[in-house]
C-alpha cells in the first residue's frame, strides 16, 4: 500500500511543493486548503498526473469549531477515495506571516498568529492522532528566526518557538506508538507567504543572499524536497529535532 500524507495548508507554496516531492515519491496526498479551492484542484490534478491518489479538503485553523466537520469528512474521504481509515504522515504546514514590530504589534495581530501557529496546531495536531498510523511521522513547519532575529517577527517567531517545544513533547509521547514527530525551520525562502517580500522585493533578495553560505535565497522546491526526505521510512531513526533548512542563512 502506497504511504498516504496530510498536508495542511497544501493549496500553494511550501504546502504545495512539498506535495508534489511527496507525490513524486510514491506517496498518495490529502491537502486541505483555507478559502480557495480552485488553487487547492489544480494541485489535487498535478498529484494526478503524477500517478497517485489525491483529494483536497477545506480547513481552517484558526476555528477549533471547525474541527469536528472536517474529521468527518476525512474519514468520508479516506473510506471512499483512499480504502482505508488512517494515514502514515502529517505535515503540519499551515500558517499565515504578519510583520509588526513588537511596540506596534496588536492584540487582535498576536491572537491570530497563536490562533493558527500554536492552538490550531495543537489541536488538530491532537484530532489526527486516531488517524495516524503506528510508526508514522509527523512534521511541523518552523521558522529560521526561532534561531536568528530580524526586526517585525517578534510575535510570529514566538509561536514558532512554541511549535517546536510541542514538537519534541510529541516526540516522547508518541515514541511508544513508533511515530517520529520533526519540526522543520526553513529559512526566507521565495513565495508569496508574508505578501511576498522575500520574492518580489530584489533589495531584501539580495541582502538575504549575501547573507546565506549558499549565496541566494531559498525556492519552494528547495524545502518540498527535505520534506520528502523527511516523511519517509529511511528517516525512521531521527526524531525530536529541529531541522534547519536555510542555506546557512546568518551563521
């Protein structure tokens, strides 16, 4: 039976590429996307061409209300289109970018970021466990700046930071289930998360390459293809770790 991996937030960017690296591996994907389900098909149909199992459903993190329609409807979804009732993975990709600087940070801003990052997280984190298969994995989506500071990431960088600490009780108390649990800190990296300064503006690209041992920034397939790497059975053995995917970004 071909590995099956949920991708939250699987509709674009680091979502999106890694399911099509997953895909290209062999492995059958389930993405769920926020709002828009055109972009979330036209992956489900690239998955397709690549010869495996696909389905997208609608989930929105920052609404534990929303929790329970959607378990019933991937239970639906794993009976009728994949002939099973678990999956091997989970990435926990989700998220959304605010820039502010910590005095101009408001609480409405705070509380969407730990909405979605840290409590959304958790707790669909905590629903999928009847679903995820004994000896699966698990991985969280960090970021570089739990280890480095740039100015207007305060509030983000701290969910991060608290994703992580979640990531290694995982690891422990899921170890007796064989299930490993990953978080994955890329670095900037070009898409259109956070407005897509990193991307569009050729100032900030610059000065992020001239900072990276590498010399440029990151691209989306740059982080799909550690994920693949990641999510897969030769990986089995690395748990409870922060994995740094930058380039050598600020060393």
């Amino acid at each position: 039976m071909s590995k099956l991996v949920l991708i939250t937030g699987g509709s674009r960017g680091l979502g999106k590429n890694s399911a099509l690296a997953l895909a290209e591996k062999g492995s059958d994907i389930i993405i769920t996307y926020h709002s828009n389900e055109a972009a979330a098909q036209t992956v489900v149909k690239q998955i397709q061409a690549l010869g495996r199992k696909s389905a997208a459903l609608p989930l929105a993190l920052d609404s534990l209300d929303n929790f329970p329609v959607f378990v019933k409807q991937l239970t639906q979804l794993l009976k009728n289109e994949f002939s099973r009732n678990d999956f091997d993975y989970l990435l926990n990709n989700a998220g959304i970018g605010i820039h502010a600087n910590f005095a101009q940070t408001s609480v409405e801003q705070f509380d969407t970021l730990m909405n979605v990052h840290l409590k959304g997280t958790f707790f669909l984190t905590q629903a999928m466990l009847p679903f995820l298969k004994d000896g699966g994995s698990i991985v969280n989506i960090s970021t570089g700046l739990t280890r480095f500071s740039l100015p207007g990431y305060c509030a983000y960088a701290m969910m991060k930071g608290g994703l992580e600490v979640m990531t290694r009780y995982l690891a422990q108390e899921l170890g007796a289930r064989k299930i490993t649990v990953n978080s994955l800190a890329p670095g900037a990296i070009e898409t259109d998360f956070g407005g897509g300064a990193v991307r569009d503006n050729s100032d900030l690209n610059a000065l992020i390459a001239s900072k990276t041992a590498l010399g440029r920034t990151g691209l989306p397939d740059d982080i799909g293809k550690v994920i693949a790497l990641l999510l897969n059975e030769d990986a089995h053995w690395i748990t409870s770790q922060r994995i740094e995917a930058s380039g050598g970004m600020f060393l």
